[in-house]
C-alpha cells in the first residue's frame, strides 16, 4: 500500500535527526512468504509459477478510520522504527497530513494488491492461462 507506506516514511523522515540517512521501510522480519516473494520461493519446487495481480483500492472516508487501521500496523512496525522516533509521535505527524488530504480530495484512496499464485508441475496450464488472459477484457 505505497500511499500509506509513504505517510509513514514522511513522518519518519519529520521526526528523525537532520542527517539521518532514511531507507525504505523493510517488511515486517515475521513475513518470509508473500504476493511479492512466492513467485521466486514456488520456482524452486514447481516446474511453472503464475503471479496473477488483483488490484484494489481502500478508501478511508475519514482521518480516525485510518489511523485505526494503522494501528493495526504497530506490532510489526514499531520495532522498526529508528531510534528517537515513537510510534504515537509518529501517528501524530501522519494524522496531521491524512487531514490535509481528507481535507483536499473528500477522502484518502490507498492503492493495494492481493493477487494468486498458481503453481504446478506440468506447466500445461501456462498456454491456457495465457490465452484466457489475453481474452479477458481490460476494465
């Protein structure tokens, strides 16, 4: 979700010592397999692997129901934080610019991906899928 990522890193970036070289927000240390990695984790036991995307959209309609949700956030990305920089220090700096937003667009839209991996070890089913996917109509 790079808009709420971004909220995040900004906040990071306010909060920390001028000079403080910032790098991207790793994944949580817990998270070995996911949408991103499975592909290239499935290769090495399956002769063929099919990443399939399905984007989406969250839309918070308002500031509290997105400070909610990144609470739901803390256990994994607290301990990650950089020294100096406290979580609720943190979300007060990303409540102060998801206002701004709210403010200006009516609402904060999070762009998201979840997505299939599909596996197997023929490879029959690549031709077909291929040829379905390019039937299937773009929306």
């Amino acid at each position: 979700m790079p808009q709420l990522v971004e909220l995040m890193r900004r906040g990071i970036l306010l909060l920390s010592k001028p000079g403080t070289p910032l790098t991207q927000m790793p994944p949580p240390p817990h998270i070995t397999f996911s949408l991103e990695n499975g592909a290239q984790q499935m290769a090495r036991h399956f002769y063929a692997v099919v990443r399939h995307d399905l984007p989406g959209t969250l839309v918070f309609p308002d500031t509290d129901s997105t400070l909610r949700y990144l609470e739901t956030w803390r256990p994994m990305r607290e301990p990650q934080l950089p020294a100096g920089v406290k979580w609720d220090d943190l979300l007060l700096v990303v409540r102060d610019q998801v206002n701004r937003i709210i403010k200006l667009f009516g609402q904060l839209a999070v762009e998201k991906v979840s997505g299939v991996l599909i596996a197997t070890q023929s490879g029959g089913f690549i031709r077909g899928y291929r040829q379905q996917m390019q039937m299937t109509p773009s929306k």
